[in-house]
C-alpha cells in the first residue's frame, strides 16, 4: 500500500493516522509542493490533488473515502485499536477518581497555581448524545497567547487552552488539547517550541492530581 501525499497537507494526516491507528504498513511518498511536477502521482491516480491511497489496483483519491475504505477492509483488535485512537489522540490526557466536579474545581486550582488562567467554565452536557457529566475549561497562558498574536493577530484564539472533564465508563477523563497541535495552523516554530514546554506543563499538572488523589485514598 501507498500513501502520496504531503506533510502539511491536513488531508493526508488525516489518513496516515487512520492507517497508524489500524496498524497498516504503507509506503509514503512524498509529492512536490508544486502540482506542476506532480507527473507520477498523475500517471498512478489520475490526478495531482493529495492524498491518493493506493492498495494494489484500488486507487482513492479522497481523504473521507480513504478512511471509509481502511475501516471496512482492515479490521483490527478491539481493545489495540481503542489504545491507538487514545495515542493518536490531539490531547494529554489522564484519569481522576473524583465525581466531575470535584475533578473540575481540583484541576481549576491546579491551574491557577500554574499561572494558567480560567475564563470560563462550559458545561456541554445537554448538547452532547452521551450520558454523564461533560465540562470545558476555556483558559489562558498569558505569554502563550500573546505570543500567538505577535506571530498571527487574527490567530490568537487558536492558542486558548481547551481542557474536558467528563465521565466515561464509570470513570473521570480529563484531555487537554495539546496546545502546539491547537497553534499549529499558524506554522511558526518558535510558537510550537512555546507550545510543547506547555504542554509538559499540562501533563506534570494531570500527573500530579492523579498522584494526590492516590495519597488521599
């Protein structure tokens, strides 16, 4: 199987984490940014637009399609395929035994002892086709963001931190969007430096309501 495509292309990550997360092995090929010297991807697919799949003589040429094609043709352990969406998974992410709430005020304060801000608290729980409690965090780090609008002003939005708290199978998740994948539109490398030592922020703060809460049990 091959996989033409680009890396910057949103399109064809789309499918090389569908392929990742079925546990396919794909050769990539990486085509020219510029379509005039596409030859090759035109004389195999038809065409010059990325992605193209090509699994032996099925050729497909659209990211949704290619996605459908993989689910229905390669099946994969239940329990290994839910392992590698939560890899692949845009977030950091942890468990808490607390009820949601409890959950949601302890990481509130944890944040504001990090220097990160709370906006707002969402509660998402009457939109959502799921049952349980389901709350949003909107904050901010102030030299994050403000970083964000010196590189693209009309992007700054982008770098606003987005944390879930929600019951799922009986237990309490919290998913932090990883705040480099969140800038990631603007393509700035000092940014997405910015937003990895971030993100290891995050993480260290899950971390440690998981390590007070198993001293308190």
């Amino acid at each position: 199987m091959k996989l033409y495509q680009a890396e910057w292309c949103p399109f064809s990550h789309r499918v090389r984490a569908k392929l990742t997360e079925l546990g396919i092995g794909y050769e990539i090929v990486n085509v020219p940014a510029s379509t005039k010297n596409r030859e090759e991807l035109e004389e195999v697919a038809g065409t010059k637009a990325i992605p193209a799949l090509v699994d032996g003589e099925r050729v497909i040429t659209d990211s949704g399609e290619a996605i459908t094609y993989l689910e229905q043709n390669y099946e994969t352990d239940p329990e290994q395929l839910e392992l590698h969406r939560r890899e692949l998974s845009p977030t950091v992410y942890g468990t808490l035994p607390f009820e949601v709430d409890e959950a949601t005020g302890r990481l509130r304060e944890a944040l504001q002892e990090g220097g990160i801000e709370v906006l707002e608290e969402l509660d998402l729980s009457a939109f959502l086709a799921r049952e349980g409690a389901y709350k949003v965090l909107l904050a901010v780090d102030q030299e994050f963001i403000r970083f964000a609008a010196e590189a693209n002003p009309g992007a700054a939005a982008l770098a606003l931190l987005e944390i879930a708290v929600y019951e799922d199978d009986g237990l309490t998740r919290v998913d932090a969007i990883e705040p480099e994948k969140g800038t990631g539109q603007i393509r700035d490398p000092e940014l997405n430096d910015r937003g990895l030592e971030l993100r290891k922020r995050l993480i260290r703060m899950i971390k440690a309501l998981e390590r007070s809460s198993a001293r308190a049990g």
